[in-house]
C-alpha cells in the first residue's frame, strides 16, 4: 500500500471513532483528490478487505467503514 492509501483508511478509521461513516466527498474534502482517484483507491481497499462499504438510502452514496477484526 502507497502512504496515500494509508492516510485514507486511518481517515476512515478515525471517522468511525467518532461514529461517522465516511464517503468519497468527505475525502475529497480532507484531501483535495479527485472524486474518480479516490473511488479506485476505496475499490482497491476493499478487495484488500481493509475497508467495506454500504450504500446509504438517506444520502444516495456509498459509505465506507474499516473491517473489523476479530479479538481473541
């Protein structure tokens, strides 16, 4: 993984900290990258299975949450 694609999931993470999902216009607001960059780096992310994602019916865009992982 690039540092940019580290600097989006710990975004992502930090956001879920706080009880907030995050979607591509909120990154593109932090960061100032291009809305179609930043949909190809959360598809990326996703098939990596370090982010998942679900369309919110209230605000019409996919949301993105960190994997949780299982503690033993």
């Amino acid at each position: 993984m690039d540092g940019l694609e580290n600097k989006i999931i710990e975004f992502i993470q930090n956001r879920e900290k706080n009880n907030e999902s995050t979607a591509p216009r909120h990154i593109h607001i932090r960061f100032g990258i291009e809305i179609k960059e930043i949909e190809e780096i959360l598809k990326r992310l996703s098939t990596r299975d370090k982010i998942s994602k679900s369309y919110d019916r209230q605000y019409q865009e996919d949301r993105y949450f960190p994997v949780k992982t299982v503690k033993e």
